[in-house]
C-alpha cells in the first residue's frame, strides 16, 4: 500500500513534518534522517507499508519468552 505525503517543514530537534497528500487536514512527524537527502519544503514523497509476516513472527516469539520468563520469576519470589 501507498500513500502520497508532503514536506511541510523542519522542526528543531530532527523532525520533519509532514502533511497527507494532497488532502493536507493530518499532519505527522517523522525523524529528518528518513527523508531523501537534499529534500524540501513543498517536496512530494510515496510512502510504502509493507508488512513483514517473519519479523512479526520473530517479535512475538520474543515477547512470549520474555513474559514466560518474567512469570517464572515472579513464581520464584513466591516461594
């Protein structure tokens, strides 16, 4: 899936604002360092989301270790 954005602006601290394209009514920051270097104010970019079936896989057989772990734990300070 893709979706059009436009550069809208620089913030201090490292942030780029950007604002749906071109409906313009939601804006969104995002680190500078993501965008092209060289970008612009006015500049329009496609985004894509892809999702990555494996990592999400990888990530919640993490998170279920981590939380067995952590219940084994708390059942030890029980005892």
């Amino acid at each position: 899936m893709a979706v059009r954005v436009q550069l809208d602006r620089f913030e201090n601290g490292g942030w780029a604002v950007l604002l749906l394209y071109p409906e313009g009514r939601r804006t969104f920051g995002v680190p500078r360092e993501l965008l092209p270097e060289g970008c612009a104010p006015g500049q329009v970019f496609e985004v894509r989301f892809e999702r990555d079936d494996a990592e999400t896989a990888r990530c919640a057989a993490q998170n279920r270790r981590l939380l067995e772990d952590l219940l084994r734990r708390s059942g030890e300070d029980e005892l």
